[in-house]
C-alpha cells in the first residue's frame, strides 16, 4: 500500500495547487539528487548554510529533505493543510523530486496531482486534525491513515465518520503511551482550539442559532445589533450600528452562513445588492472564500468577509464579554505552554 505524508508548507508566495507540487525550503544546501541521501554530509551542509540555527535543529531538518528526496514515491499520498484558510488538500505524488534553481524560494519540489482541494477541516475528527497538526515540516501519517484515504475515495465526510467509529472500538493504547511523550506545541494547541470552536458552531448551533451567535459576538466587540426576523430580512440577518438609535452611518448589514463550505462571487454580491449610501455589508461564514470573493473584498470599502480565522480570533479576543450561555457551551481557558524556536525552514 502507498505510504501517507503530511506536510506543512506556510510559504505564502508558493501556490502548490496551481503549481501542482508540494515543496520545502533550505533552498542553500542545493540540489539534494546530486548531494545524495546521506544524512550527515546534509546535516553538515545545514549547519555551514544556516549558522545561526540550533545544533539539535540539524538532524531533524537533515531526515526532512532525506524523507522528502529519497523516501518519499510516486503514488504516496500527501495531505497538505492549507494554514491560511484552515483548509486541507489531499493529492498524490506525481514524479520524482526536482530542485527548481530557478524558482525564488522552496526550490525543493515534488510534482503532486491533487485531488480534493479546499477541503474543511470539520470533514475530520478531532484526532485526525491534531496528528497532521505536527510540528515537523514533513512526517508519515500512520493513525488516521485510513479516514483520509476514505476520504480521497469518496469525498464523503459520512464515510470517514464510519470509518473513524470503526477505528474507535480497536486497541488505542500504543497511541495513547506515543502521544503522552510529545511536548505541546503551541500552533497545535492553537489549530485545535480553532477546531473545536469551528465544529461547536456548525454541529452544536441551528442556522437560526448561528445569527444569534454573531449578534451576541459584535455585542461583546461594542455594537448594538439586532437580529431580523426570518420573514423580513431579505437576505440580511443582522444589522448592526454604533449609536444608540441606529441612525448615524454606517449601518452594517451582516449576513450569516451557517456552514464551512467556500463561499464564492455570487452569494457576496447578493448582499452587496442590498447595500445603500451609509452602508457596508459584513459577510460572516464557518469557511473560507473563492478568490473571486477575496478580489471584491480587496476592491470595495463597504464590504468585508469574515470566516473561520476571524470568528476564532474575535472569540478569544471578547471571550469574557460573550453571553454565560455561549461561554458554557465553549469553555476556554488561557494557558502558557512552551514556545521553543523549531528552526524550521
């Protein structure tokens, strides 16, 4: 059976989707194909290009470009988390490794073919979500194996659901003793915390509920709000205002979508429909957006798009403001954990 990979790529200025390659970066150590697979002349390599990183950084660093040039096959499967809409692609290695000397940075390459893009974390269990949350830039995914391959075969979140109850009646003890060894990492905390949260809203909460959420959330940011009634908002949920009486611009017209799902150009521009002279318009999802929606939000001052990321941050940022009830069903606490300097490239 194909081996399973995962890797985190937060290089803003690479598209691995529309290029269709995963990559990592130590771009100065050169062409691993003609340095071949040793380990310690790598390693040696790593420390003589980057001097001012840690000793105990360059072997592991050494087996990530090891694993990525030599280990690594043509028809493994790669699931590659996307951190800037917390979404998570899934594709197969499609050729060997090159090192693209031409690209400015993440010259290190694999073609990849992808397959199922743009996919909502919420697709997966908790568990599946931390285990390809690791803190290494490159590593065998071996526990949740089978939920993401279901998931490959069939685009069906109902099928890993099976698939994951199945695995949930067998033997968890070696995982349990593995798991009990790592330090936590604070980007694994901090993704989980956002799972969590993102899954309570969409499971846990109506459609209806969701609006009432956001109303009571700008609450806590220092808006009046007010939620419409179904038979009378005309595509508009909530409408918002700093004065006491809502007379004074900008009136916010916000609309809420209950789900995780990319949001495209069409469903913003119905509420831009809606908006006049001394309004804006708040779009307010569970998911992301298309690029096409992103490119309106650039372009109009009346118009901003909120999603996953932004309703995590706000959350915590006016978590002791939000209503008892919603604290109840969303206990969070703060906490300091370790923050060390990985080194990773």
């Amino acid at each position: 059976m194909s081996a399973m990979w995962g890797i985190h790529n937060d290089e803003p200025s690479v598209d691995l989707i529309a290029g269709k390659f995963i990559s990592i970066g130590w771009d100065r150590v050169g062409n691993l194909r003609q340095i071949g697979d040793d380990r310690g002349t790598i390693k040696t390599l790593l420390s003589e290009q980057y001097p001012a990183g840690k000793a105990g950084s360059y072997p592991v660093q050494a087996g990530v470009l090891v694993r990525f040039a030599f280990d690594m096959e043509v028809g493994d499967i790669v699931i590659a988390p996307h951190k800037d809409d917390s979404t998570i692609n899934i594709g197969v290695i499609d050729g060997d490794y090159y090192f693209a000397v031409d690209a400015p940075t993440h010259r290190h390459r694999r073609p990849v073919r992808w397959q199922r893009i743009g996919i909502p974390r919420s697709e997966f269990t908790t568990s599946a979500l931390y285990e390809i949350g690791s803190a290494v830039t490159l590593f065998r995914v071996r526990r949740h194996d089978a939920e993401f391959r279901t998931y490959l075969e069939t685009g069906s979140a109902e099928a890993v659901t099976a698939v994951a109850e199945a695995e949930a009646n067998a033997d968890d003890m070696d995982v349990a003793v593995d798991s009990a060894t790592e330090e936590p990492s604070p980007s694994r905390l901090m993704e989980s915390t956002a799972d969590f949260i993102i899954n309570m809203l969409k499971i846990d909460v109506s459609h209806r509920g969701f609006e009432h959420f956001v109303a009571d959330l700008l609450t806590a940011m220092g808006y009046r709000t007010r939620v419409l009634p179904y038979s009378r908002d005309g595509g508009i949920d909530i409408v918002a205002h700093r004065d006491p009486l809502g007379l004074e611009p900008p009136l916010i017209k916000v609309q809420c979508k209950h789900t995780d799902r990319t949001m495209g150009r069409p469903e913003v521009q119905q509420l831009i429909g809606t908006l006049s002279a001394g309004e804006v318009g708040l779009f307010v999802s569970l998911g992301s957006y298309s690029a096409d929606a992103q490119a309106l939000d650039r372009t109009r001052g009346d118009l901003r798009l909120i999603g996953r990321s932004e309703i995590v941050e706000w959350i915590l940022d006016h978590y002791d403001l939000l209503p008892a009830h919603w604290r109840s069903r969303l206990p969070l606490r703060k906490v300091f954990v370790v923050d060390r300097d990985s080194g990773f490239d």
